[in-house]
C-alpha cells in the first residue's frame, strides 16, 4: 500500500515538473517571439523611414517655392528622427552604427535650421542646395544598402535574436551575415565626410569644440587640485581628500574630487578643471535634517558664496523649496541685462545654511567679452508681438542662445494665461519670438536659455 502511494506521489511530481518545464520552456519562447517580433518590426521601419527620407529629400530639391521648402524640410527633420529612434530599438548597442547615427544627427539638424529659418529673408544658397543633392546621393545609397540587408534576412530567414547573441557572446561576430551588412552601411557613411554642411552647422560645431577651450589659467596638478579643494570648501586638514582624473570621453579635462570629514556623518564630491583649477560642481552628500532656516535667508546663504567667490554681479532669477533644501538660480547681469549663458545654481541646506550643492560649468564656459548695444525696438513695440490673452507679470532684458546657437538680445516676458506660466523671448533688434517656455511655476529654472 505505501509503495503504491509513493509511486503515486513520484508519478505526479515527475508529471508536475514536466508541465512546469513545459510551460517554462512556452513562457521563455512566448518572450524571444515578442523580441524578434520588435526587431523585426524595427529594421522594417527603418528601411521604411530611410525610403521616405530619401524621397522627401528629392522632392525637396525640386520645390521652387518657399512657403512649400520650409514643411518639406521640417518633414525631412521628422524622419531622421524616426530612423533614430528605429536604430535605437536594434540590438546594436555592441555593434559600432554611430557614423549612421551621426550622419542622421547632421541631416536632422542641417533640414532643422533652414526650416526654421525665415526663407523670404534668407532664401536657400547654392552651397545649401549643393548639400541637399549630396545628402540626397548619400541617403540613396544608404537605402539601397539597407534593402539589401533586408532581402538578406528575409531571404535566409535570419533571426535578430542571433544578432544580439552575437554581439553579447565571446564569440566572433563577423560571421553573421546581418553584422556584416550593417557594418557594411556604416563603412559607407564613414565616407560622406566630405559633405560640406554650411557656415551655420561649422559655426556650431566650432562652439562645441572650442567653448571648453575658453577656460582660464594654467594646467594643474592633482596635489595642486587638492590644495585647491582644501581652501575652496573651507576643509579640516585632516580631511581625507582623494583626488582622481576623469574618464575619458569627457569634453574637458577635470579631476574629480571626494572628501571625507572624520567630525561629519557627510562625503563631499567635487569636479575641478584641469586648466585653471576651476570648480565646476559641487555635491555635499548628507542627510538634511528639518528646515530652520526660511527659503529667504537661505538666498542670503548662497549670495554670501558667490561674493566669497568673485562672483557679485549676479542677479537670482529662480528659487524653490524641495523638502528641507533651497535650490537658487543665478543669472550674470551686464549693463542690466541678464546673460543667459552664464547661470550658476546653488543648493543650500535650510537646517543650519550650509551649501551643499553648486554647478557652474555655464558661468564658466560663457564667460567672455560682451558689447550689448541699445533694443532697436522699444518694450512696448516688442510687448505688441505677445498673444493678447498672456497676463504680463514681469518684463526684463536677457541674452539667451538661440535656436542657431547665436546669441541674441531679447526682451524677456514672464506672463500667465489661465493656470498656466510662460517665458516669453522677443527679439529687440527684430521682434521675432525667439524663444517661449511653459513653466510648471513662476519660479522654474531656464537654465536652457
């Protein structure tokens, strides 16, 4: 009798495991189906984005009018968008596609700016038609690369799933027919360089190299840094300060810096610059305890730090509560007017005033010789260009970057309508409408400006 029933309690755990593995073993294909799905879905997307954006770009080239060039580039900006975002969905994150992905990204942004642009003005130059027939050759040759990698996987009934084994595996990819060809695709981008992409996309580009080259002063060491650090932060000298250079990748050389007070339960972080010893954050990792201070003398706190720091002609254009911490925005003010590309934040602890968090990478990098010349349109004129519906609450001068990175003189709107806030930007040579910002209250921070 016993042995009948353990032979029972055997035959039902070895049918219990068996439909356990079995649907295991579903759930698990249920998952590699619904990701090959996704890929599959993916690269068919991006053949089919790159077939339209080679498309739009012809028909582009063959518009005469303005008013149709504008749409027609913006479209072609939205589909470079749509092929990021396809790539982005591949298993390639292993697989070098950033020509493709670059290459996209300067399509993108060369279709943007000249969509932007007010054409009646500035019409289309033969150097900007000239790129637009280059980019139109090169997104052919893309396409018909692309097509041929796809009749590949579907002719072979190739799986992406195999793809992402590859990649993520020891074992040599080189053999997988869809690697090859993509790494093909991207061997052929890595030939376009060639495309001369503009005065407006150089300038850009040349701001982006050289704005950390505008740092003052001579390189540091890292005992030198550490000094630094020492009399910046106010530290005990039996601080342990440890002090490390960033990795690579960054756009500027810097050592990062942590501090470990033996007489406080807090860690201090800290990036400093190579060149010069300047600080550019700050992060004093402890726990806040309940606020004792108002978000008013906190303020008080961080100003008294910015003229420690020759830092004075600053003007506070935000300032917010968060738990038991005071966040400060600042703007540099020249000639009463506010220089959007120098901000500096500062965190202030409202249980006893200590700062305890700073970033100031903008003050630094826009840090250079400004001549603001007079609005040529007044205030009131400029006023006139807003929606008649905003409530206009506070009106200032600033400098801000626009969408052409050029920096540009504007009047600035802080305005309501209904429950909802904005900054308005209004050009005060031309009256343009630079810039609008939606607010989640009057307070936020522009920090983008």
């Amino acid at each position: 009798m016993i042995r009948t029933i353990l032979i029972t309690i055997l035959a039902i755990a070895v049918i219990g495991t068996g439909f356990w593995g079995y649907k295991e073993h579903q759930e698990k294909n249920a998952i590699l189906i619904n990701a090959e799905n996704n890929y599959q879905r993916a690269f068919h997307d991006l053949n089919f984005h790159f077939d339209a954006l080679e498309e739009k770009i012809g028909t582009t080239l063959a518009m005469n009018s303005r008013q149709q060039i504008s749409p027609s580039l913006a479209e072609v900006w939205r589909l470079t968008s749509e092929a990021h975002n396809d790539v982005g969905q591949l298993p390639l994150a292993l697989l070098p596609f950033n020509k493709t992905e670059e290459f996209l990204t300067k399509i993108g942004e060369f279709s943007y700016r000249i969509a932007i642009r007010d054409l009646e003005k500035k019409p289309l130059s033969d150097e900007e038609y000239a790129t637009l027939q280059s980019l139109h050759k090169n997104a052919t040759e893309i396409k018909n690369e692309l097509r041929d990698v796809q009749a590949t996987v579907m002719k072979e009934n190739l799986r992406w799933m195999d793809v992402e084994l590859a990649l993520a595996t020891e074992n040599d990819p080189n053999d997988n027919t869809v690697i090859n060809g993509l790494k093909t695709v991207d061997k052929s981008v890595e030939g376009y360089s060639e495309v001369n992409w503009g005065p407006e996309m150089t300038k850009i580009s040349e701001f982006e190299d050289n704005k950390y080259k505008a740092l003052s002063g001579k390189q540091i060491t890292k005992e030198e840094a550490k000094n630094l650090a020492i009399k910046f932060l106010k530290l005990d000298k039996n601080s342990k300060v440890t002090v490390e250079e960033n990795g690579k990748g960054s756009p500027y050389e810097a050592y990062r810096i942590s501090v470990n007070e033996p007489k406080s339960d807090s860690n201090i972080y800290m990036e400093m610059t190579k060149k010069g010893g300047h600080p550019t954050w700050i992060l004093e990792d402890r726990n806040v305890q309940k606020a004792k201070i108002s978000l008013y003398q906190g303020s008080e706190k961080a100003r008294e730090f910015l003229n420690k720091h020759a830092m004075d002609k600053m003007e506070m254009t935000t300032s917010n509560q968060y738990e038991n911490i005071g966040i400060y925005t600042y703007v540099k003010m020249q000639d009463d007017v506010r220089i959007y590309p120098q901000t500096v934040t500062i965190k202030v602890a409202l249980d006893n005033g200590d700062i305890i968090g700073y970033e100031g990478m903008n003050y630094l990098i826009g840090e250079k010789d400004r001549k603001i010349t007079s609005p040529a349109i007044s205030q009131k004129e400029a006023q006139g260009k807003l929606n008649p519906k905003l409530k206009i609450m506070e009106t200032h001068q600033g400098i801000i970057t626009n969408d052409l990175g050029e920096e540009v003189h504007c009047y600035e709107f802080l305005a309501t309508m209904g429950n909802e806030t904005f900054r308005i930007f209004i050009n005060a040579s031309t009256g343009m409408e630079e810039k609008v910002k939606k607010l989640d209250d009057p307070n936020t921070p522009v920090n983008s400006m």
